[in-house]
C-alpha cells in the first residue's frame, strides 16, 4: 500500500472536517504504518479505540456499512484524490542537478543562518558575542550516563551548597569514551543529543548551522535551524513541511526547491530543545517530528533536549549525551573569551582555577564556565556564593 504525504492527509482531514482524534488516526494510519496495531500501538491507544476513530473516518468519506476492506477502498480514494491533485510531470531534458540546487540554496540561505545562528548573548552579557570568537570543539557521549532525567535545579535540591563537593548533585564521575560532535554527526543521521542544563546543546546546533552554510560541515546538505518552542505556538499550527518552506521562502527559496531539497534527502534538519516545548503542545510535535523523519527519512536531522523528568522515545534516532568540558575544553574557552582583552587575564583565571578545585567543578558546564568568566573579567575573582551563581544559571 503505498503511503501518501502527511501535509497531503491532514488537508483533506480538514476539508471533510474529521475530528482531531480521527485525523490523528487517519494521518499516521495512510502517512507511516500499513496496519492498524501498528497505528494504535503508535498513538497510545488500544486497537478497539483506534477502530473507533476509524470508524467515523469511512462514514465522513461515505464509505459504510460493515463490508470487509473499507480500509482498501479508503485507500484508493486517497490516492485518486493525490494523483489528480498532483499530476506527474513531462520528464524534461534540463533535469535540475541536485548538488547545484543545494549550493545555490545554500548561498540564499547563508545570510539567515548568519544572523540567527551567528552570535550568543545569554545571562549577564551586554552585548552578543560572535559564536566562532568562543565556540570550543565538543565531545559527546555515546552511551547516556545512567539516563537520568534532572533539570539543574532539581539536582541542587538537598545539596549543601558549603559543601565542597559539587559531584554528588547526582552527576558522577563519566569514564565512557568521549567522541567529538561532529564526527558523530557524520556517523550518524538520525542524532538526539541530551545534556544537561547549559551543557552548549543549542550552541552546537547553531555551530552546525554556520558550518554547514558555509560548506565546511556535511557540505552536500541545506541546513535548517528550527526553534521548537516557536515552531509549536505558531497559531495556525502549520505542518513541520510547512513550516520548512517557509523558512525557505524567506530567503527566497521556491516551494519547488525546497521541496526538492528535502525529497532528495538533502537537508541538515536541526531541531532545537524539544523539552521547551509547553505541555499541551509536546504530543502533537512528537507525532510531527516522527512522522516528517519517517517520510523523509534520507535527510539528516540532529534534535536536542535536556536531560530532564520526561522519557522520549524515537526508535530510529541514536541517543548521545553532552560530555562535559575537560580540561583542555575549559583552557581553549577560557583563552578566546579573554583574547580581546587583558593578554594575562586568561592565565590568571586559569591559576585561580586550578587553585581551586569546587569551582574548576562548576568550569566544566559551559553555561556556569561563561558566568565564572563574566564574573571574572568585572571583579578580577571567582562569586564567593556558589548558590548565586547557580541561580543565575537556572533563572
């Protein structure tokens, strides 16, 4: 049975106004699956439930009675209604050459990537700071440490911040063999990366992002930076494909472009912070994500999401973790913040930090190392009150 396109089903969902609970069920059961306990299995549900749905689906497209295969003729209607809307086009001798289309594309786009993924302001800092002038390379791990779910303010709950023992938040000591970020990229094109809070999740997307534009990371692709939390309160609640060519469009890419794009398998699809999104929302961009990486599954995608109370589960992605910074990481970082200031301040911290061990603990999170280094360059010391700069980071 041959699958027809989701944007395609939820359309006509709408124009023979099914239900929500029916369009979710047709959508996944004519988009992804070719049964109907693999639908309801997909959707939560038991198979007398989702039968129901179904049920009320044949009556809206006329299809009743108890007669055997209604799924079948239900089938064959879609796929009329698809061809006619959707005529095969004359081949033509001028075929578009993908890898020209994914230079072009990229050459469009440049600019975007370059204002939204460009630069980084987070916490105290004035002013954006250039992302090249302090990105530092990092590492992940293959193996998720534990799969412990803990926001960062629920790892200090119950920790004696006058203690000088920042490990036994719950953290422990990682051994697993740490592997750069984009050689597992590279490796592998279905990634979800978790990490802790201010682990350098989104930081790394947006490094993806530049690089990828500008040819020197997976240089055969497009990439596409998308915000979760945005992409899930646009109102009109558009379709991730949707949403896709609208981004595109901005930078003057055709509806047929980018749809050539992604049919092709070349898109680097970066999805950002999956646990940002609201509640209410979560369950439908779980479907959207899983059902758009199924229907194109040749692209490469990359989603992040904190290591937080609530499990996802994406069986086609392979799961890494964040490491945290070592300590050639932390020197790296150190010396490009200070570059264009004081020559001696990074040497100076430096020795404060190995002077001090509880705070050289607080060094290896990305997020906290940028606050002891703002810290730093106004007062010359580390914050004497461990528990503020932790607050800080969480508000």
């Amino acid at each position: 049975m041959q699958l027809l396109p989701s944007d395609f089903l939820i359309k006509l969902a709408r124009e023979y106004d099914l239900s929500p609970e029916q369009e979710e069920a047709f959508v996944v059961r004519f988009s992804m699956k070719e049964n109907d306990l693999s639908v309801a299995d997909f959707l939560h549900i038991s198979p007398n439930a989702f039968r129901t749905r179904m049920s009320g689906v044949y009556k809206k497209f006329s299809i009743g009675g108890r007669r055997p295969g209604k799924s079948r003729l239900l089938h064959d209607l879609l796929l009329q209604k698809y061809q006619q809307s959707h005529p095969i086009p004359e081949p033509a001798e001028d075929k578009l050459d993908t890898d020209a289309l994914v230079q072009e594309v990229r050459q469009q786009i440049q600019p975007s990537i370059q204002e939204q993924c460009g630069t980084m302001k987070v916490l105290d800092m004035t002013q954006p700071i250039g992302l090249e002038d302090i990105y530092t390379n990092v590492n992940i791990l293959e193996k998720i440490i534990g799969r412990r779910r803990l926001a960062l303010n629920e790892m200090l709950q119950g920790f004696d911040l006058s203690l000088e023992e920042f490990d036994r938040c719950g953290l422990g000591k990682i051994t697993e063999q740490r592997v750069p970020g984009l050689e597992a990229v590279k490796l592998y094109s279905k990634l979800l990366v978790l990490g802790k809070p201010g682990a350098g999740k989104t930081t790394f997307l947006k490094y993806l992002a530049i690089h990828c534009a500008n040819s020197q990371v997976l240089g055969k692709r497009v990439p596409i930076f998308i915000t979760l939390k945005q992409f899930a309160e646009i109102q009109n609640q558009p379709t991730l494909t949707t949403y896709i060519n609208q981004i595109l469009a901005k930078c003057d890419v055709t509806e047929a472009q980018a749809t050539e794009i992604i049919n092709r398998g070349k898109g680097l699809i970066l999805l950002d912070g999956l646990d940002e999104v609201r509640e209410e929302d979560c369950d439908r961009i779980l479907n959207q994500i899983q059902q758009f990486t199924e229907q194109y599954r040749q692209n490469s995608f990359v989603l992040t999401c904190r290591i937080a109370a609530r499990e996802y589960t994406f069986g086609k992605f392979t799961e890494v973790e964040m490491a945290d910074f070592d300590d050639q990481q932390i020197q790296t970082f150190v010396g490009k913040w200070f570059q264009a200031k004081e020559s001696d301040l990074a040497d100076y911290f430096m020795k404060q930090l190995k002077e001090n061990p509880p705070i050289k603990e607080l060094a290896t999170n990305p997020l906290l190392l940028t606050l002891l280094c703002i810290e730093f360059e106004d007062s010359g010391a580390f914050p004497p009150n461990r528990s503020e700069l932790y607050s800080r980071a969480i508000h």
